[in-house]
C-alpha cells in the first residue's frame, strides 16, 4: 500500500516547481506549495551532481531523518520538495536538521513552539 504523504507524480513535481516556491540553504534547497489537504506531501531528491548512488543515498536518508525530527513542527497543508546539495556530505545529521529548520522557517512553514 502507498503512503499518501510522499510525492509521486511528475504532474505535481511539475507544479511545485513552476507555481511553487522556493528557499535556498546551506546544503539543501526547499521547493513548496500549498496543496489544500490536512497533511503534508513531500520528497527528498539527490541529483548525480551530488555523487554515486552510495552518496545520493546517504542524502537522502540525511534530509529523511531531518524531517522526521520537524514532522509535527511543520504546518499542514504544503507539498514540500527537499533536494540535496553537494555540500550536505561533509555535515552530520545535527547540521542537516539545522539547515532544514532554517530553510522552513525562512519559508514560514514552520510553527513556532
């Protein structure tokens, strides 16, 4: 069974990037949109820019456990894009989490304690 909070189809990937908007960090950039549901869509990309599959991967499971830590933080409602950048392989998960938590504050999108 999917999950309905991950970012699948190329027609909603197309959207954020031409509508939506974005938020550049240290080592990752946010692309967002509001989608008008109760939860949040989202996707965690690397690009070969970044390195092998080995490196793409640790990215993405970097940006992936950032998130975790400021899943219930975030507003509702947005489809979010994090994509890795280069820089994001010479910092540790802390630094990472950091860098989002900029990035969404920044984008106002995350809710203040």
């Amino acid at each position: 069974m999917r999950k309905p909070d991950v970012l699948r189809n190329k027609k909603d990937f197309s959207s954020i990037y031409n509508n939506g908007k974005s938020v550049g960090e240290r080592c990752l950039v946010l692309f967002y949109k509001k989608n008008g549901l109760l939860y949040n869509r989202r996707a965690f990309l690397a690009s070969k820019k970044v390195g092998k599959s080995v490196l793409r991967n640790r990215a993405r499971r970097l940006l992936r456990e950032s998130y975790r830590y400021l899943e219930n933080d975030i507003k509702k409602g947005y489809d979010l894009i994090f994509i890795a950048r280069k820089s994001i392989l010479k910092l540790k998960c802390a630094d990472v989490k950091e860098s989002m938590e900029a990035a969404l504050k920044k984008a106002r999108i995350l809710e203040k304690k």
